[in-house]
C-alpha cells in the first residue's frame, strides 16, 4: 500500500511505517505457510498475490478519495461498481436467481455486513487515517482469521504461525503509536485560541 501511494500519488510514508509494513508482510508469511523446510509458493499464492496488490490499490484510492468526498456517495459508487462488476462475471455461466435465493440468508449476511457495512466503516476510517496506516490495521484480518480457525474449528498453529501473529499486532502497535505520538505532537504545537 504505501508502496502504491508514493508510486500513484506521491505520498511518502515514514519510516516507522515501512517498519511496521515489513513487520506485517513478515509475519502474514510466516502466518500462512505451515513449514519453514520447503518454503516453495503455489499456483493460488499468485493469484492472492495479486488480489493484495489490487486491496492495496483500492486502499490507496480509498485514502485518496474519502476526505473529498461524501461517505455515502462513495459508499454507493463501490457497491454499485462492485455489484455491476459481479454480474458481468457471472453471465457466462449464466444468472441462477433460484440458486441465489436459496443462499439469500448468506448473500445478505456478506452483502450486507461484510461488504456495505464494512466497506462503509473502512470509508469514515479512511478520513482520518492514511492508506499505509489502514492496511497494517486491515492486516489483522489475516490474525483474527487465524485465531477463529484456532478456536472454531480446532486448528493448530505451529510456532512460525504464532511468531507471524505477534509481528503483525506489533506492527500494528508499531503503527498506531508512533501515528498517535505524531497526532499528539501536532495538537501541542497549535496555538491557543
């Protein structure tokens, strides 16, 4: 993401954040591969590869864009994008609506929540946080996803996983206390009215 941001709009970051960006790609690594012996990518990590440079451009544009403009407007040009998008996609193999009525209970809970609702929120956070700050903070995705399976579905993380995890909450801390340290030093500064 900050990679994206000083290449598309010339937006340099900090160094604490590329510390805390390097912290979080570590430890999402060290998080999704079971063994260190043979560290070797597969056909799908490409394709996720590719789907996080695509998240970072959309936090970039999202980082760009939320401070301009009314939340809601933006909020509807995404989802209606997004919707148009995935019924081109979806007319070659045909539109099932029957189908599609069977799963409504699950269409809904992911449309609705996990993308109006959550999208919505990354919107208003991205009026005030930046696009690098954001994404290591949308990085403990990948640790609340890993800590669900752990307790939901008994899945066991070796001791890599959990080393990954705690890069990436310290790169969260990282990020968050030397962006709230640079806040306070500028509240300091300004002058009494």
């Amino acid at each position: 993401t900050p990679l994206l941001a000083l290449v598309l709009f010339r937006q340099p970051a900090r160094g604490s954040v590329w510390l805390a960006v390097g912290l979080s790609v570590v430890g999402l690594a060290l998080l999704s591969t079971q063994t260190l012996a043979s560290f070797e990518p597969h056909p799908g990590d490409f394709l996720v590869l590719s789907s996080a440079v695509a998240w970072a451009g959309h936090v970039v544009a999202v980082g760009r864009f939320a401070p301009r403009f009314p939340v809601h407007v933006l909020a509807i040009a995404q989802l209606g994008a997004a919707t148009g998008l995935h019924v081109i996609l979806a007319l070659p193999g045909g539109l099932q609506a029957r189908s599609a009525w069977s799963a409504a209970p699950l269409l809904i809970t992911t449309g609705v929540l996990g993308t109006g609702i959550a999208y919505t929120l990354q919107l208003i956070a991205q009026r005030q946080l930046s696009p690098a700050r954001a994404a290591i903070i949308l990085s403990g995705e990948s640790l609340a996803s890993a800590l669900l399976s752990v307790v939901w579905i008994g899945e066991r993380l070796v001791w890599h996983q959990w080393l990954g995890a705690g890069l990436i909450v310290g790169a969260m801390v990282l990020s968050e206390t030397t962006a709230r340290r640079k806040d306070a030093a500028v509240v300091a500064v300004e002058p009494r009215a």
